[in-house]
C-alpha cells in the first residue's frame, strides 16, 4: 500500500486501493459532461506493429468518459495512413488522425515556417505540439490526457486516475502528473530519471546554490514521465522543446504560469514498463544519449531564464560533483533492488554514469555556444496571434485526410 507523505511543493495524490475503478469511472462520466475530456495519442507508424499499442486500444475501448481521442501519426505514408485509419476504428468513441507526413498538415508546417514558427525538427513534442493546435482548434475540450503508445503494462485505470485531479470541479489542480515504480522482469528500470535527472538536480543544487525551481522538480516522484492531463485552457500558452526535453519542458511551463497549489502528481500503476531505449554510447544522436543531451540543455535553458550564470567552469564543477553524487545513488539503488528481489547491473549502472556525466559537458557546450537558439517551439497563443486561421486550416486538413478514401 502507498504512504500518505507529501513533500509541501506540490501534492501527492497517492493509491490507497480503497477505491474500485468502476466507481471513480461513473464520477468520470459525469466530470465529463462539463469538462469533456480529449486524450492524446503521440504515435509512431512503427507502434502500430507492437501489441503494446493493440493492447491499449482494446483498453481504451472499454472507457466510457472519453469525448475523443486525438492521434497524432508520425513517419507514415498514405497506404500506412489508411491501414491507421483502419487499426483505429475499433474504437468507439470519436477519433481523429493527425497524418503528420501528410500533404495537407505540411503544407500547414511551411506556412508556419515562412512566418519562422514552425518546430525545427521532427519528433514526439512536434507531434503533441500539432495535436494541441487540433484540440484548440477543435474548442470542444475541458480536459485533456496525454500518454505513450508503447507501454507494455497498459491499463485503464491509469487514465481514470491521470485525468480524475483536473476533471473533479472540486479539485484546485489545473495539470496532473502521472508518477509510477519503473519495475519489469524482475529488474529496476527507470535509468534516466534515477541515473541523470535525480543525482543531477542534487548537484546543481550544490553548485547554483537553492533555487525554487530545483525543489519543484525534485518534488516530483517520476518527473521524465510521458503520462500528464491538464485543464484544456492551459494549453494555448505553453512553449515545450520538440525533442527529447518534453516531459521537462511542460513541467517548467506549468512553474513558469501556475501556482505550485494548482499543480498535483497522481499514482497512476503499482507497475510500468514500456519500450527501453539503448544506451547508444557510440552514437549521441540516438537512444539514451541523446535523450539525456536533450534533458541536461532544457535544465541550463530553464534556470538560466530564471537568472542562474552558467560558464565552463560551473559544468565542469557540475560534472564532478554529478558523477561523485550518481555514483553514490548506484550503491543506493542496488541495495533498494536487492531488498526487494530485484536486480540492477551494477557495471551497466555505472557506464550509465559516465556517459551522462560526459554528455552534461556536451549539453553545456552546446548551451554556451548557441546563445541565440529557440529550442521551444511557439505557443499557440503566439501561432494563432500571427496566423488567425492557423487552427480552423488544422481542423480542415484532419477533415480531408479522414474522407481519404
């Protein structure tokens, strides 16, 4: 069974399994009928083959309190298109398609882009970036939920209790966080959150010194988790990274406009494991390397908006301290995974370590060099204040794509 402990920043909805599912749905239900609630689907064609993703449609299917769900279909081409258009229909509520590669929403992408708004590269905050002006477009949404189309423990609970902080009128929550134990065959996973973000918020903690914006991470229980829902109002003034950086871009976001009373993390599964990326040491464009590239730069880009100075020597120091902290968590975690049947590869662990330790060098490399860089993309504020019928041209291609035959 959970604790009950609250860490003061932001709440902590935990699961004390005295609630059936079947009743939090009801309530859902009606939630629904003055908040309607939208999910968001980020998908690759490639997760179409996996039975990870069938066996989240078959889950979905069973939801009575969704209004729609919105899938947002990367690297796919018009017969990959069509075979989406098929693989989703079983579901019964209503469904769109974002057919990202398709002519009609890239003829979209380069209006953006002659008015220097468009993502500057492909990827999963480009796909949730599209599927938000859909949703805003739509003007149908008073929730919204947002998870991945690859986890391998899927289950509809997940989402009940994802959505179940912003949909409740009586709740003051505007985002919720979805938090988790990453456990799987017998193995603790979860390396980035556990390897690189933790050591190195205690580390830039000791070397900038405290900052309100390190306690509020810090405060999150799985903070790199893909699972969160907020009001759907919330959306049209967020600017989130297009790359590996989302999960950490939307929460500086929500710190950056709501009061941290406004901001909850829900206990969402007593297991999670979805697809694992390889470490890919050889290759820093891929894998985990990239990803912890892509982290490390949205940490710099976020505290140094808030005024903290960052040089050649603060990352050096950081390095140090991050490794000697890292490297004590190692110890820490394989003795939790021990204590409770589990296993960690040490050895693994600690090359983990010392890759990231030399990419936080390359992400601070890549910050001091490139002062003038945007890494987020615009908010839609901005967008539709630019191009007034941006949205209405979304909502019409996703029209036209469906009637595809």
């Amino acid at each position: 069974m959970a604790d009950f402990h609250q860490n003061g920043v932001v709440a902590t909805l935990h699961n004390l399994r005295e609630r059936s599912l079947e009743r939090m749905e009801r309530e859902l239900a009606s939630f629904s009928q003055s908040r309607p609630i939208t999910l968001i689907l980020p998908s690759l064609y490639s997760e179409l083959e996996q039975p990870a993703l069938e066996h989240i449609v078959s889950e979905l299917s069973e939801v009575p309190y969704i209004s729609e769900i919105v899938i947002g279909l990367d690297q796919a081409d018009r017969d990959q298109f069509l075979h989406a258009k098929e693989y989703f229909s079983r579901l019964p509520q209503k469904h769109v398609i974002l057919w990202n590669d398709g002519p009609r929403l890239r003829e979209i992408d380069r209006q953006l882009e002659d008015e220097s708004l468009a993502p500057d590269q492909p990827g999963k905050g480009r796909n949730v970036w599209f599927c938000m002006g859909y949703v805003l477009g739509a003007r149908t949404a008073g929730v919204v939920a947002l998870h991945d189309c690859d986890i391998v423990t899927y289950k509809r609970e997940m989402l009940a209790r994802l959505v179940y902080p912003v949909a409740n009128a009586r709740f003051p929550y505007v985002f919720s966080k979805g938090y988790y134990p990453r456990v799987a065959d017998n193995s603790l996973n979860g390396r980035v959150t556990r390897l690189l973000v933790t050591p190195l918020l205690l580390s830039l903690e000791k070397v900038v010194g405290h900052h309100p914006y390190i306690d509020y991470l810090k405060a999150f229980r799985y903070p790199l988790a893909g699972e969160f829902a907020m009001r759907a109002h919330v959306l049209s003034d967020l600017r989130i990274p297009s790359d590996w950086g989302l999960e950490i871009g939307v929460l500086s976001e929500v710190y950056r406009h709501y009061s941290s009373n406004a901001i909850c993390q829900v206990d969402i599964a007593d297991t999670y494991d979805h697809k694992h990326q390889p470490l890919s040491p050889e290759d820093a464009a891929k894998g985990l390397s990239r990803m912890s590239v892509d982290i490390t730069k949205a940490l710099f880009r976020k505290l140094a908006t808030d005024g903290v100075v960052f040089s050649q020597d603060t990352f050096r120091t950081l390095k140090a301290t991050y490794f000697r902290t890292a490297l004590d968590l190692v110890e820490t975690y394989y003795n939790d995974a021990l204590m409770n049947g589990l296993s960690t590869d040490r050895h693994r662990e600690e090359q983990a370590v010392e890759l990231f330790a030399a990419n936080l060098i390359d992400a601070g490399n890549v910050y001091l060099e490139s002062p003038n860089a945007t890494p987020f993309m615009p908010s839609w504020s901005r967008v539709n204040s630019a191009l007034p019928d941006v949205l209405d041209a979304i909502q019409q291609a996703v029209r036209a794509d469906a009637e595809e035959a």
